[in-house]
C-alpha cells in the first residue's frame, strides 16, 4: 500500500512539473550555446499599436519560427514580437542575450508574476548624434537562478533592409570569448582588404593604370559592405564616421561594386581587344550600374529618415538594384563562357563561371539576406576566406599584369628606338641627297655658265674686237678706238679668266684653301679693295675637306666678301685659312661694323644656314666703326687669329 502511495506521487509531481514547463522552453546550464529562435514564436502586429500587455494575451495566436536559428524578416515592416521560455539547469546564473541584426527598433522584456519589466530599449530615430548606440550587437544582460524559467517578448521593427535576425543565450564569458576570435578574424580579412586597396592605388599612380585605380575602389567598397553587415558594433568610436557609415546601404553600394568589377574583369581578360563592339555595350552597361549606385547611395544618405520600405520610390528602388546586381552576375558568367568558347576551351570558361557564381559579392550579399538560401550562415563566414581567396588571386593577376605592362612597355620602347634609328638614317640619307644634289646643281651651273661665258660672250667679244679693229682703219681719231680695244680686250682676258677657273672649280680637284686663293687672286686683279690672304701650318694635310664642304665653304666666302664690298666701305680685307684647330676661316674687314645684338640681314642668316647644312658653326664679332670678324669654323671653338 506504502509503495503504490510513493509511486501516486511521484507521477502526480512528474505531471505537476511538466505542467510547468512549456513545449518551446530552452534549457541551458551555463556553457551550452543555445540559437534562441529555435523554440521560440513570433506574432507580427501589422496595426504597429500593440503594447506588450495587450501581446501576453493573445499568445495563442503566436506561430513557430520556421528557420532553427534565424528569424527571416525579408521585408517586413509591421511590429514582429517574439516569445520564448528559457530554464537554467546549470548552476550560473549570470547570463547574456545577444541579438545580432540592423534593427529600427528593438524592445526586450521579462515578464513576472508581478508585472513585465523593460530589460533593452533601442529605437534609431531617438538615436542622440553625439552618442553611439549598439545597433548592430545588442545584449541584454540576464540573472537566472538555477531551475528557474524566464518568460522573454521581443518587439522588433525593420523599415530598410531585407533582414534575417539571429539571436543567442548564453553566459558572457562563452560570449566574449566567441566575439573576441569572430571580430579579430573579421577584422584581419577588413584590414588586408584596406592595405591591398592603398598598395593598388600606389600601383595606379605608378603605372598611370585605370585598372588598379578601380581596383582599389572595389575592394575599399567590398570592405565597407563587409563592415555594414558583420562588423557593425560601437567598436567605432567617432560619431561622425559610425553615423556615416550607419547611413550607408550595402545593396546600394554592393550595385557600385559590381559595375565597377565587371569594368576589372573585361579589363584583366582583354575583352574590348577581342569583342570591340560588344565591349562598347558592355562598359555602357558598367558605367549605368556606378552612376545609378551612387545616386540611390546618395539619396539613402541625405533622406535617411524617408527611406524605408513604406516608401514606394525606396522599395522600386531596392527591387531594382537587387535585379541589376543579379544581372550582374549572369553577364561575368556569361563572359566567362564565351571567353572560354572563343579560345576553345569551353569547360575552362564554365568551370571559371560556376567558381565566380559561387563566391562573388552578390551571391554572399543574396544569402546573407537571406534573399537565396545557398549555405547555413556561419561565423566567421566564408565570404571572408572567399574575400582573401579574391585578393590573392588578383594580387598575382596584377603582378601579372604589371609584367605584361613592363614587356610591353620594353618592346614599344625598343620599336620606338629602333624607329628613331631607322628615320634617323632616312633623314641623313635625305640630307645626304640634298647636300648631293646642291653639289650637282652647283656643278652644273659652273660649267654651263663658263661655257656660256666661253662661248657666248667671248665669242661676241671678239666680234666686237674686230669689229673695232676695221673701224680704226676708218676712223681718223685712232686714239678713242685704241682705249675702247684696250677696253674690250681687258674684258675678253677676265671673262677668259673666269671661264677658265669656273671650269677648273670642278668637283674633288682643288683644296678649299686653293680655291679662297684663286678668287683672293681675281679680286687682286680687280684693284678694287686691298686683300690679304695667310694660310697657318702650311697645309690642309691635317684636315681635308670634302668636296660639298669646299662648295658650302667657298659660298660662304662669296657671301662674305660681298657683304664687304655693298655696305662695309672697307679699304682692306684680311683672310687668314688656320689648320691648327682642325679648320677655320676668318674674314675680317675695317669698315663702319654694325651692332651684332641687332636682326642679322639676310647675308649673314645665309652665312650661318649654309655652315649648319655641313656641321661647321659661323660667329659674328663686330662693333660700329671697328670693323667686323666672320668666323667660319669646325670645332668647337675659333681659332684665335
């Protein structure tokens, strides 16, 4: 009878316990890690006007979270309450609810027997701006005795961001601990992100690259976004960056990113030089997707209060740029394969595509939103690994790169040298046929015209002469027709002269000094100025000039010695021809000189012109009354004679 009244009892507890203790009660004993949705429900207010007074007594009406660890939002703007039990069956009783999200609003209360108690209060748009609210970890510190059972509502309000919230129980050791590995490795992969951005955009300017200046703005967007959705906790301390960085919004930016690496990869895969057309398409496309991220990143930023999903511009908005980034996605894959297809190597080009459709920005964006469900979200995630995996791999590609650029760059520079080389020759080539052909003319025009001085003139001179001599024998006056023959016969003889050294000025015959001494010799003849000649060491055997030289030279000389005779009023020219320093050639008058600082007449340009044409250089040393000094000379400096 005793042991079947022992055995009533125990059930009759057994029963009155279970009684106690709700279906959805969590049990944590202190170091267990208990995802708080897992046996929890929510009810969604869509009147936004319940108190949690009001939500305690309609529990009946609460549906079971559907995800074990994360409750999916997506859109939803009404008021969500969640409701949950927790016993503790540990001996601690120190423990902490996290709660990791970009909520609006976020009440957490404690109900009693005695009442319901505010634990947490968070509402962004009470947020004071000189202060830094937890928004993006909120924890709410508990005190649970041992077997005891804490009855938790949660009033939860998202306007802008397609959400999924997770949530935590667990003690603040266990807590802190996690936190502490999750946000040192988070924070190395931001950290390598941000110093391969700065070494990209050193490279840039370096290299004067479009591409690496691109680079860098993808992957300093890639770590914000990174920042905005894992890493948002007031860890910043500096209101105006936390607040800026609060405003952004990581879809709006991620739509930026993907424009601007479909820009990178066409870049890095040489698609305009094998798709010209298509590429034309394509950056237009590029350019669409930068240019509409930033103006919906700017609005997002200056209307930050009217942006939500009750908005109707803000939802078209949000729908649109989550198309474009999927869009996005199918066009590298779509360039992928067809890259693959033109260099026949289709199962390359698809594997490449399948790799990038798995670990690009988008697809961690999508699932992290829980807009797709590919993969159980994990901390650390691994789009972190997937993030160094992309640095790495475009970190060889830019050496690559930069090798390629320096090839190419050596070979263009070696074509260039090679090309100046080339019409270097062809311009002395040129030149040398110039110089030949000015020879040639030169040559020609001697001797046709000692021909026609020859045969022309001499001839008629001589008509003349006989002419003159019948006429003596008729005229009375014999002395008159005496001093015209003199006359015409000192004509014949110089014209004769002249006919004679035109056409011995023949090429390669005579030295350039033989040639000044025969015209030095012709004007003596002249009596019409004093002119002196000197040759310094003796002979031209230390340098022989060429012929086109001694043509170019004797030019110079001519234009000279006219100069001198037109406006000098000189009574005396002194020539002196120095081998010394190679060769020079001095004229020097003492006549009225001018002022050298003045514009050269058209004498002296020719002058110096012509000594150019062959390598010699000409000075002019003169001064009014004194005379003037003309320096014809190959070296670098005259001779000082």
């Amino acid at each position: 009878m005793m042991k079947n009244l022992l055995i009533a009892m125990c059930l009759f507890i057994g029963i009155w316990i279970t009684s106690q203790m709700k279906a959805d009660t969590m049990f944590v004993n202190g170091g267990n890690w208990i995802p708080l949705f897992s046996k929890s429900s929510y009810y969604i207010d869509s009147s936004n006007s319940k108190n949690v007074f009001q939500i305690s007594q309609i529990n009946n009406n609460f549906r079971k979270v559907d995800h074990p660890s994360n409750l999916i939002l997506k859109k939803q703007t009404k008021t969500v309450w969640v409701h949950t039990y927790i016993k503790n069956t540990g001996n601690r009783k120190d423990y902490w609810l996290g709660i990791y999200s970009q909520l609006d609003i976020l009440n957490v209360y404690r109900k009693t027997e005695q009442s319901i108690v505010l634990l947490k209060k968070y509402n962004i748009s009470y947020a004071n701006k000189q202060d830094i609210p937890d928004i993006r970890f909120h924890y709410v510190p508990f005190v649970l005795n041992k077997s005891e059972i804490a009855e938790i509502y949660m009033e939860i309000r998202n306007l802008r961001y397609y959400q999924n919230i997770y949530s935590d129980f667990t003690t603040p050791v266990e807590n802190l601990f996690w936190e502490n590995g999750f946000y040192w490795e988070i924070g190395f992969v931001i950290g390598v992100t941000f110093i391969i951005a700065v070494l990209s955009l050193v490279v840039g300017i370096i290299l004067r690259r479009r591409f690496y200046f691109l680079y860098s703005l993808y992957l300093a967007l890639i770590a914000i976004i990174v920042i905005r959705e894992e890493f948002f906790i007031n860890i910043i301390k500096v209101p105006f960056l936390y607040y800026s960085i609060l405003k952004t919004n990581s879809l709006f930016l991620l739509v930026i990113a993907m424009g601007l690496s479909m820009k990178i990869m066409t870049g890095f895969l040489d698609f305009r030089k094998k798709n010209g057309g298509q590429f034309r398409v394509l950056n237009t496309i590029f350019d669409f997707y930068v240019t509409f991220g930033i103006l919906a990143s700017l609005w997002f930023y200056i209307d930050y209060a009217n942006t939500t999903f009750d908005n109707p511009i803000y939802n078209g908005i949000w729908n649109i740029s989550i198309g474009l980034s999927a869009l996005a996605v199918l066009i590298q894959i779509t360039i992928l394969i067809w890259l693959g297809l033109q260099n026949k190597r289709p199962s390359l080009g698809i594997l490449a595509a399948l790799l990038f459709g798995f670990i690009n920005p988008v697809t961690y964006f999508f699932n992290y939103s829980r807009i797709l469900t590919i993969y159980e979200i994990s901390h650390p995630n691994y789009f972190y690994y997937v993030l160094l995996l992309e640095i790495f791999i475009m970190g060889i590609a830019i050496a690559y790169s930069y090798r390629k650029i320096k090839s190419q760059y050596i070979s263009t520079l070696e074509d260039k040298l090679k090309l100046e080389e080339e019409n270097s020759k062809i311009k002395q080539m040129e030149e040398e046929k110039i110089k030949q052909s000015i020879l040639e003319s030169h040559e020609h025009l001697l001797k046709n015209l000692s021909k026609d001085l020859h045969d022309d003139i001499g001839q008629k001179l001589s008509i003349i002469n006989f002419s003159v001599e019948n006429l003596r024998f008729a005229v009375s006056s014999k002395e008159s027709i005496n001093e015209i023959r003199s006359s015409i016969l000192e004509i014949s003889d110089s014209v004769r002269d002249l006919s004679h050294w035109l056409n011995d000025f023949s090429i390669g015959k005579n030295t350039i000094d033989e040639i000044i001494m025969n015209e030095v010799e012709r004007i003596r003849k002249t009596n019409i100025i004093k002119i002196n000649f000197e040759k310094i060491n003796n002979s031209s055997e230390n340098y022989g000039t060429s012929t086109e030289e001694n043509i170019i030279l004797y030019r110079c000389f001519q234009e000279s010695i006219n100069n001198i005779l037109k406006h000098s009023d000189a009574s005396q020219i002194n020539i002196i021809i120095d081998y010394t320093n190679i060769i020079s050639i001095s004229i020097e008058d003492n006549g009225n000189g001018f002022d050298v600082n003045n514009q050269f007449g058209n004498g002296i340009k020719n002058i110096k012109e012509r000594a150019t044409l062959i390598g010699f250089s000409c000075t002019i040393q003169s001064n009014p009354e004194k005379g003037t000094k003309i320096s014809i000379y190959k070296n670098d400096k005259p001779s000082n004679h």
